[in-house]
C-alpha cells in the first residue's frame, strides 16, 4: 500500500454523499484494513484534526477515528458503529 496521505475529501463533496459499507470484523485482521488505520491516524495528525473518517481518504467503509473527547489524549477509533480501542485492534 502506498504511505502517501490520499486527498481529504470534506464537507460537501459529491463522493460523500455515496454510501459507506459495514466492514466485516474479519477484515480489521488484514494487512490492508490495519495500514488504513494507521493512515488514519497520520492524516488526523496531519491536518491537526479531531477526527477523520474513512470516507474523508476515499474509502467508503463505516469506520473513523477521533480524539478521546475526554482530553486523555487517547485515540479511539469506531468500526461499523462498533468502539474498538486501539489496544483491541493491536493484539491482532
């Protein structure tokens, strides 16, 4: 997979009004899905973001990632409308 920073996409975008698909919980195992993820985080830290979601990088797939609205510092990241800790998804 490529490690450049794929274009963010944001509001009022055409592709983001297309729908995003459930991801499989199979699928969070890949190679692929977990490099996505730490695109996710590059680009959220990037762009100073609060939180990115997976259509914003042109993968139309229901997952995204957001600072700890508490102010721990902590990164979360939802799957398919699923919160997944990131010390879950590293034990894979």
């Amino acid at each position: 997979m490529n490690d450049e920073l794929p274009e963010v996409l944001t509001l009022g975008h055409p592709k983001l009004a297309q729908p995003s698909v459930r991801v499989d919980l199979e699928d969070i195992k890949t190679d692929l899905f977990q490099e996505r993820l730490a695109l996710l985080e590059r680009g959220l830290k990037h762009y100073g973001a609060n939180g990115i979601a997976a259509p914003q990088l042109g993968w139309f797939e229901r997952y995204f990632l957001m600072r700890d609205p508490s102010g721990s510092g902590a990164l979360v990241y939802w799957v398919s409308c699923f919160l997944i800790g990131w010390l879950i998804l590293g034990t894979w």
